[in-house]
C-alpha cells in the first residue's frame, strides 16, 4: 500500500530551523518525483521544492531558494526538508506529495508555524 507520512513540523521563532520528513511506505521513494508543497491559511496550496528520482535535480520555488534543501535517503526511504533562516510567512501545513502508480499521491500534512 502507498502510503506518505510527514513528521517533524512544530513552532519555531523568525530564524530558526526545522527538518521535516516524509516517510515513504509501499513504493522507493529515490526513484520517483518527490516535492513539497505547502498550503496556508486562505491560500491556495503551492510547490515549495522538488527532487528528481536519483536526487538528480532538485528545484525550489523562488521564496525559499537558499533556505531550504531538499533531499532523500534510500535507507530509510524517506525525503526530507532541511528549512531554515525561518520566516513568519513560511507558516502553513507542508505535505509531501508523490506520483506513484499513475495517480498523486499525498500526506497528511504537518503545521510549521514561525512566530515573529
């Protein structure tokens, strides 16, 4: 079974750092399309970053380029967020997303909130 788990969001102060993780169930996450997209509150849900299969690209939306890293780890099957420098306009629930057997799937999502 498919299945996307996010883990490691929480409140933190302008500046800080967090690292989320999405853990993969069900299908290699290294070899598919990863992202993280992340919706706020009346906003419409947009990509934050993206990583090929093999890691071989990675891409980042315009906000976040040169605060956060994304990666994956074929070990523990897992792609992760690596954030920092943290703003209050980062805060919104982050979900992973993967296309897996033809159709999208995605997490549950996780609340990051940057206190000002």
């Amino acid at each position: 079974q498919v299945q996307l788990v996010e883990s490691g969001g929480g409140l933190v102060h302008t500046g800080g750092s967090l690292r989320l993780s999405c853990a993969a169930s069900g299908f290699i996450a290294s070899t598919y399309l990863m992202s993280w997209w992340r919706q706020a509150p009346g906003k419409e849900r947009e990509l934050v970053a993206s990583i090929t299969s093999y890691g071989g690209m990675t891409n980042y939306a315009d906000s976040v380029k040169g605060r956060f890293t994304v990666s994956t780890d074929n070990a523990k099957n897992t792609m992760s967020l690596q954030m920092n420098s943290l703003k209050p306009e980062d805060t919104a629930v982050y979900y992973c997303k993967a296309f897996v057997q033809g159709r999208a799937r995605w997490g549950q999502g996780t609340q990051v909130t940057v206190s000002s």
